[in-house]
C-alpha cells in the first residue's frame, strides 16, 4: 500500500473553486481521503476531531488565516508535527519568512500544476506511490 493510499489530506481555502482544483490534482496523484475548510476555524476543529495526516492551507481566509492556523496547529500537542503545505502567489516573499517561522514544512504556488504538487508533497511525505 503507497503513501497515497493511506495518507488524508485537509485543503483549507475559502474559494471553492481553488478547493476542487487542489483536490482534482491530489486524485490524480492518487490520494483519496480529502477533506476541506473554508476557513482557519474550521480547519482547526477538523483537525481536533479527525486529524489529518497533511494541511494544506490558503493564506488569505477570513477567521484565522494561514498563518494564525499554522501557529495554532504548531501549538496543539497533537498536530504539532502535521506537515503543513502553505499556498502563496508566485513572488510572496514576506509570507514565505513569516511561515518559516511557525514551522511550515513547504510552500505551493498558484497556480498549481500536478506535476509540481507532486514535488512539495513528496518533500514533505516521501514518495506516493
């Protein structure tokens, strides 16, 4: 069984359409379990109830944006070391300092292709299949 079959993914954006084309990339690399959140709030109490081995988060969201939920997962004892994926535009370079700061595991600018999703969730995982 690959990494792909066994790991759940939590994709944590306000616009439902950029949810739908991140979860269309992950099928296509075969990850299954997808859940999402519209927001930081709803991310964390996902994350509370039925953790997820994966976050991948939008930066700008109402409630808790991407970095006030990657502090937040960083500070809960049992998330504390869940890969966290932040997505950001092509030349944010300010928020990529502030997430390395927190602890993000890696970043994932949009627009977003499959071949190169493949790439940062590897770096992050190990090799899905």
């Amino acid at each position: 069984m690959s990494i792909a079959d066994r790991i759940r993914v939590l994709i944590v954006d306000d616009h439902r359409t950029s949810r739908m084309l991140i979860r269309d990339a992950l099928e296509q690399l075969g990850i299954k379990q997808i859940v999402f959140a519209v927001d930081g709030e709803e991310a964390l109490q996902t994350m509370m109830t039925a953790p997820c081995h994966i976050i991948i988060s939008d930066f700008n969201m109402p409630k808790l944006d991407g970095i006030q939920l990657l502090k937040a997962v960083r500070s809960y004892a049992p998330t504390k070391k869940t890969p966290f994926i932040i997505l950001t535009g092509q030349g944010d370079r300010e928020l990529v300092q502030r997430a390395a700061q927190f602890g993000v595991n890696n970043f994932l600018a949009k627009p977003i292709t499959v071949p190169v999703l493949k790439k940062t969730m590897e770096a992050v995982v190990g090799r899905l299949q």
